[in-house]
C-alpha cells in the first residue's frame, strides 16, 4: 500500500483495554490523567502518529513505544501530540493586571544583579512567557529598570520549547494583541510572519521541565510562578504535589498564580490567599523572625 493509500486507511476504535493502557503510560510517564470524556482526543492523537509510522493497531505501536530501542524517541515525538498547547497573548488578563501591579508597587527591589525572576510553569510554544516579559518591560521602563527581568519558560514538550525560543508567530496568533504591543516589540518577516524583537527575547529563557520531576529541578526561588491551564490535566492529589513543590520555589512575599477553578478548596499553610475574585492567586507568608 502506497504512503497516500495508508494515510487513508481507517484505523481500528480504541477499545477499553488499550485506552486504559494508553492511559496509563501517559500519566505514569507525565502525570496528565486522560478522563473517558477525552478518550476521543487520545485516540485521534495517536491515530494521527500511527499513520505517520504505517502502524495499524494501537498494541503494536504501544510495544514500540514502551520497549523498542528507538522507542524513547519516538515517545519525545508522541508526547508533543499528547499534551495540550492551548495557548494565546495575554489569555488572562485579570491575572497580568494583578501581576503589573505587583511589579509596579516593588519596582524598587529589582536591579540588574537581583532582577524580577518570573516562572511560567507550562509555557507551551511562548506566547504566555512573552506576554509576561513585555508587560514587565512596560512596568519597569515607567522607573527606568526595563532590563531588571528575566522570565523563564518550562514545558515538557521539546518541539513546541523549540517553537518558543525562536519566538516567530504567525499574524493569526498576534491578532489579540494591542496595536502597541506589535508595533514595538514585533518585526514582520514576511507575508505572514512576526518575530519579537531581541530586547525581550534576551530576557527570557526556557527549558524541558516535567511537572512529575520538580524534586529534581534547581530549587531558585522565584518573584512570581505563572502555572495557569496546567493543573487540569492531574489528578488531584498530583495537583497538590505540584503546588507544593512550587511553593517551596517562591521567595518569601512571592506570588503563586494559578487557573481559576483548578484547585478548589486548596491551602496551604505558608500561603495567604489573594482576596481578588477575578483570579486564583496566593502571597508566599513572610517569616516574621526575618523582619
């Protein structure tokens, strides 16, 4: 059968059996959980990366995937299918309102030597990284600090960190945007095409990070970590595990920003809720033996 004629072909339904195997290596390998309402979304992901390898049944390619020499490559490829990039400028904008003015009320604590350090906890392909380096950029400018930044994107997913560091979009994805921001932090390389500019691509950087891994990652303590839209895809009790190892990455006074809805009734004992309707958001509580 030619390549055209397979890509045609139409794969077998995902019984239960392979769903919950399927299931099951996704959250043990990255902690996402995938409810029966989204077993849709998994079998068409993988129904899409089988065509690409000629595959015709999902045990087959499990086995390549789970024990195949080359299967650790292959699951680099998969799992940017698998995870969720839902991404755009500025999604929240309560939540950037909040943090511009935090930025701008402690403006003064930040320097070239000791910068506003900022954390976007699945930042996907950038988007929301370079919203919150030029928003910071607008505040600091206002107090002559415009370089005392540095915004720091994470994901599990390698190709769309890739994405990001280039940080070229196309026109669709800067539509939302303001006229100012395009016009002053934008070029246009062609037709269809925008970079940021290297004024704020020089003060942010990124790097793979599984959620499932904080233990192991560098325990720098940050000014504010941005982990909106992530905490769905777990279950509650890794949710709470991922709060917990962030906050133990805020510097006393700090800011813990997270999505609406995604953790109810959470608390935590060094964290004072922020009495703020419009966002979910925590301050990291002072140790008063320092002041």
């Amino acid at each position: 059968m030619s390549a055209a004629g397979w890509s045609l072909k139409t794969l077998p339904t995902m019984d239960e059996q392979q769903f919950l195997l399927w299931r099951d290596l996704l959250e043990s390998r990255t902690g996402i959980f995938v409810t029966e309402q989204r077993k849709s979304f998994l079998q068409s992901s993988l129904m899409q990366r089988m065509r690409e390898l000629s595959y015709d049944d999902y045990q087959t390619y499990y086995e390549f995937v789970v024990n195949a020499p080359l299967g650790k490559i292959e699951w680099a490829k998969l799992i940017d299918r698998l995870t969720v990039q839902e991404t755009r400028f500025f999604r929240d904008p309560a939540a950037f309102e909040y943090i511009a003015e935090l930025i701008n009320q402690y403006h003064g604590q930040y320097s070239k030597k000791n910068p506003l350090d900022i954390w976007s906890v699945g930042c996907s392909t950038g988007e929301e990284v370079y919203s919150l380096a030029m928003m910071a950029k607008e505040v600091l400018l206002r107090h002559g600090e415009n370089d005392a930044f540095i915004i720091t994107g994470t994901d599990i997913s390698v190709p769309a960190l890739n994405k990001a560091r280039q940080g070229i979009f196309p026109k669709r994805r800067i539509e939302t945007l303001s006229e100012h921001y395009k016009n002053k932090y934008f070029s246009q390389t062609d037709d269809d095409q925008f970079e940021l500019l290297a004024e704020i691509k020089r003060n942010t950087c990124f790097a793979q990070v599984n959620v499932l891994q904080l233990d192991k990652t560098a325990s720098t303590q940050r000014h504010v970590i941005y982990c909106q839209n992530l905490l769905i895809y777990f279950r509650r009790q890794r949710r709470e595990e991922i709060l917990n190892h962030l906050v133990d990455r805020l510097i006393p006074g700090g800011l813990l920003l997270i999505g609406m809805g995604e953790m109810l009734d959470w608390h935590h004992p060094d964290l004072i809720p922020v009495e703020d309707k419009s966002i979910t958001a925590y301050i990291k509580r002072v140790n008063q033996k320092n002041n």
